[in-house]
C-alpha cells in the first residue's frame, strides 16, 4: 500500500496528544515515545487511504527536517506522497554521525538556557541567514524528489513573525521566500488558526481537534491542485 511521509517538528510528531504524553514526576508533561496517531499526519493519511509513516523529532529545527527527509530518500516508492511541514525558522541543530536519532542533533533553540544555544543566538545567529538557509533547503528537496519523480508538499508552520516580537518564540522575524525558491509552497499554516483551538495536556502544543482541522485543510488544498 502505498504511503504518506510525514516530516516536521512537534507539530507534526503529535506531542502532548493523549497517545503521546510523558507525565514527568514533577508534573511537567513532554512527548512520548512515538508519534501520535492523533496527530494530523495520519487524519490526512487516513483521507487520503495511504498508510502513515510519521518521521517527526520534536524539538527539530528545519536543517534537522532536511536531513531527515534526505536520510529516507531511497525508502520512498513510486506511489507514496511525501508531506513536510517546516519548523520555525530561528531553530537550529548540529548533525552528529549517529543512527540512533536521538543522539543525531544537538538541537539549539531560542528557549533553551545551556551555554550553545545562548553563544549562537548571541554571536551567530541573524535572521537572513536563517531565512536563506530555509529557501536552499526547501529548494534543494523540491528539486531532489521531483528528480525521483515524487509527489511531495511542503508547508511551514509560520510565515509571519511571531505576535510579540520576542526571540523565544522562535522566529524573530518573517519567513521570505526567495525569488530563485521554486517551490510552490500549501497555503495552510498551522499558527494562522491554532490559537481557536484548546491546548494539548502541555498547555502548549494544539489538541486533537486541531489536528483534524489541520488535516481537514491540507486535504482540500491538495484536491484543488
């Protein structure tokens, strides 16, 4: 049976969903061990009557997405549709020669205290940089699945800056698309309705109904195409 691939971030993983929930001693509640069938990879999957193949890592900045889709090239088929919804852009990761994926990023983001993420976003980080790295990565997968004559989508979670302006909210500034990018990127995005949904057990991430709604979405923008 033919499959969909699904590539993302916490936003794609499901985390905090009923099925994908780790409650910490302290009460403090993270993902779980494996992703959520809740979550709107395999709604979509399941619209669409393609098994779920959900490839997600919370916390994933989008050089780690890339990777991953790149490290499963050769897995795909003829037949399978490929879904990648990119992160924020102001994430970053270093990518460790590691099969294990849980020891393949050193993940540094804007929320993270330890003394490398507080060096990157001081001294190296700046938003046209991240902005390009995001175009040649978007770009260089659309070109290298199209070769492989693919059926691929790509999304992202957010195109505008985040409300507040604050660094921790992960994208200080807007995503632009370069004039060379050709990637036809969906029009949905997931923070353009999520805050009319309640929260996930974390209080953070989207719940279950908007999950649905997401995969409701990305299914008739796929169908209009």
């Amino acid at each position: 049976m033919a499959k969909l691939w699904a590539f993302g971030c916490s936003m794609t993983y499901g985390t905090a969903l009923p099925d994908c929930k780790k409650i910490h001693p302290s009460g403090h509640i993270t993902h779980g061990h494996y992703p959520s069938k809740l979550a709107w990879p395999t709604k979509l999957a399941n619209s669409l009557k393609l098994d779920c193949i959900n490839k997600a890592i919370p916390g994933s900045s989008n050089k780690a997405i890339w990777h991953q889709v790149t490290k499963h090239i050769d897995n795909f088929e003829n037949d399978d549709k490929i879904f990648i919804l990119w992160s924020y852009k102001d994430r970053y990761a270093v990518i460790h020669n590691q099969k294990n994926p849980d020891k393949m990023y050193t993940h540094i983001g804007p929320w993270q205290h330890d003394k490398k993420s507080r060096y990157y976003y001081k001294h190296l980080h700046n938003d046209f940089e991240v902005n390009v790295d995001l175009n040649l990565r978007q770009s260089h997968l659309h070109h290298l699945l199209k070769e492989k004559g693919l059926q691929s989508y790509q999304l992202i979670c957010r195109r505008d800056a985040n409300i507040h302006g604050k660094r921790k909210s992960d994208q200080a500034g807007r995503y632009i698309q370069e004039p060379w990018n050709q990637v036809k990127m969906l029009d949905t995005e997931f923070d353009t309705f999520r805050h009319e949904f309640a929260k996930a057990e974390d209080g953070l991430h989207p719940d279950e109904h908007c999950h649905t709604y997401m995969a409701k979405l990305i299914y008739d923008e796929i169908n209009t195409l």
